[in-house]
C-alpha cells in the first residue's frame, strides 16, 4: 500500500489525461492524470479524484495546465 518517493523531472510531462468511468450513462467518478515519460515507459500519476462528475477533475487539470503552461517547453 504505501510507496517509496519518487521524483518526476517536468521535462518528462508529456500530457494530462482524466479518465471518466460510466455506468449506463451515468458518471460514477474520474481521476485526472500527469503522464510522464521515463525511460521510455509512461507513468501515470494520480492527481484528482471526483465522485458523480468528471467537472472537480476536469477544472483541476485546466488549473493545473494554466500553472504549468507545457505549451511553452
């Protein structure tokens, strides 16, 4: 259950991605994601959960995008 640290360097960020899970049309909750590029394999990093509603995931990864801005890496 519990990890060791891990260092994650920004100019390994390749995007941000929210996985919505469904069950017959209705949300049942989504986590919004760093994606990184170590060594050739892509982590996924947790950083927000929501319940019922991909919005709370959603509008954290667009703060976090504004905050980061990986447009200009």
């Amino acid at each position: 259950m519990l990890n060791g640290e891990v260092v994650y360097r920004f100019d390994e960020f390749v995007q941000f991605y929210v996985l919505v899970g469904k069950y017959l049309f209705i949300t049942m909750d989504s986590t919004g994601f760093f994606i990184f590029n170590q060594n050739g394999k892509e982590k996924r990093v947790p950083i927000v959960v929501g319940m019922f509603s991909s919005r709370k995931a959603q509008n954290a990864i667009n703060e976090v995008s504004e905050i980061m801005n990986p447009e200009e890496k």
